[in-house]
C-alpha cells in the first residue's frame, strides 16, 4: 500500500509543479483552464496523500489549495459568455 501511496504523491507533485513550470516558462496563465485543472487535481491528489499519512498541516494546505483551484475553475466557468449563433 505504503507504495500507492508514494506514486500518488509523486503524480500530484508533478502536476503542481508542472503547472508552475508552465506558468513560470509562459506557456501558461494563471487563469488559463490547463493550469487551474493541473493545480486542482494535483492539490487533490496531494490532499489524499496528507489524508491517509494523517499529517494535518499537509492536510489544511492541499485541501485548501485544491479547494482555491476549484473556485477558480468554477469561477471561470461562470464568467464565460454564451457563444453567440449565426
């Protein structure tokens, strides 16, 4: 288990820290939906790792921060505007 468990982490790492690279190299914005949805699901699965190594500050800090990624997602969704017919 202990295994699962540490490929999980290495996979959420890597997207948090593949989002900020992408930021970083401009490939990316802080708004675009790649970087939100690398930040979210990183930060998510980062949250489970905290979670079952019970580690309570790992556990405030990811579910926060996927939490903050989701807003910001959900938020994006809200502000785009209907596609107009011809």
């Amino acid at each position: 288990m202990s295994w699962i468990v540490q490929v999980i982490s290495l996979m959420g790492a890597g997207l948090v820290l593949g989002a900020y690279f992408a930021l970083q190299r401009r490939v990316w914005t802080s708004t675009g939906n790649s970087y939100l949805w690398f930040n979210f699901l990183g930060a998510l699965l980062l949250t489970v790792v905290a979670v079952v190594d019970r580690r309570l500050g790992f556990m405030v800090l990811e579910a926060a921060w996927a939490a903050i990624s989701a807003w910001a997602i959900l938020g994006r969704r809200s502000n785009v505007a209907p596609a107009r017919g011809r």
